[in-house]
C-alpha cells in the first residue's frame, strides 16, 4: 500500500467548524430566536418601549409577553433578557394622553418566566394602541441590559391581532433574524 500526504503548503487549507450565529458577538447572549431584541445598554434602568396600532378601536383581554427562549430550552434555564420591570398600557391615541395601565409590574421584580407564555390577562378595555414599557431590562451576564421577546400575542375577541399591528418602537437590532 502507498499513501502520500499533503505535499504543498497550498493544500493545506481549512476553516474553523463553528456555528457562524453564535460566533458573532452581536448575537449575544445564545442563539438565534426570531423575535423581538431591543439594542443592548450598560444601564438596568435605560427605559425602552413598543408600542402596537391595531388599525382600529378593539376589545383587549390579554397579552402575551413570550419570552425569547430558544427551542427545547428546559424550563430550569432562566429566560433570555426577559424585562424585569414594566406596564402594558391601552389607549386610542398614539400619544397615550388617556392611557389606561392594565398590567403594572414596576415596583418589583417579574420572576423569569419558566415557560414558553407569559399571559397577562385584564378586564376587557377597548383600544387602538398598545405599549410595553420597560422600565428596568434584563441581563443574561450581568452586564449588558437589553429586551428579548418572543412572538407577541394580543387577544381581541379570542383572536391575537398582533400579527396585523404596526409596530413602533424605542430601538431594535433588525436582522434577517431579529426584527420588532
């Protein structure tokens, strides 16, 4: 048997086996997961929002706040930068002049969730506009501060319209795999 090796050193070439999502220190900090991602801040207390139009006036009994979590994720793993502090308000001007606050969790903590839904449910109200507001982010390490939400759902009637909303928000990464 005759074997020869590799005899010119331009024969020798090779690229490291990585995946090139979690190599990138943008997507900081795990993996891909579609959804929605604000920029990352240095401050737990950098306030940022989303804000829905639903086109139209519409009664609102719920929302769910999904957390980023990727597929499979176990529950006894904290969720990914699920916001610590906040208040969903309702209202029927994008100015939020009247807004009426159906979910108010600033003088505390949320606990991260340990499942795939975060459903907050309130007395039916009847609005066009609907905002998340965090007013203290969460971390993943202690030292980069951010938002990561999974699909959002708000319930009208049975039906979660959010998938028809336009969205606004205070800022977001927007990628081929993020976006508000």
């Amino acid at each position: 048997i005759w074997t020869v090796g590799l005899l010119d050193s331009s024969d020798w070439s090779a690229e490291w086996i990585s995946d090139p999502i979690l190599a990138d220190v943008s997507n900081r900090p795990r993996t891909p997961i579609n959804c929605y991602r604000s920029q990352l801040s240095m401050d737990p207390d950098n306030a940022k929002w989303i804000q829905f139009d639903l086109h139209s006036s519409r009664p609102l009994s719920s929302v769910n706040l999904r957390p980023a979590r990727p597929a499979g994720l176990n529950a006894d793993i904290r969720t990914v930068q699920f916001p610590k502090r906040f208040r969903i308000e309702l209202a029927e001007d994008d100015a939020f002049k009247e807004a009426s606050t159906v979910v108010d969790q600033t003088n505390a903590d949320f606990p991260d969730p340990r499942s795939d839904d975060c459903i907050f449910t309130f007395a039916k109200h009847s609005a066009r506009f609907l905002r998340i507001t965090v007013t203290r982010l969460g971390t993943w390490d202690n030292r980069d501060y951010g938002v990561f939400l999974g699909p959002f759902e708000i319930i009208s009637d049975g039906r979660n319209v959010a998938a028809e909303a336009n969205v606004t928000c205070s800022d977001s990464v927007e990628t081929s795999r993020w976006s508000k």
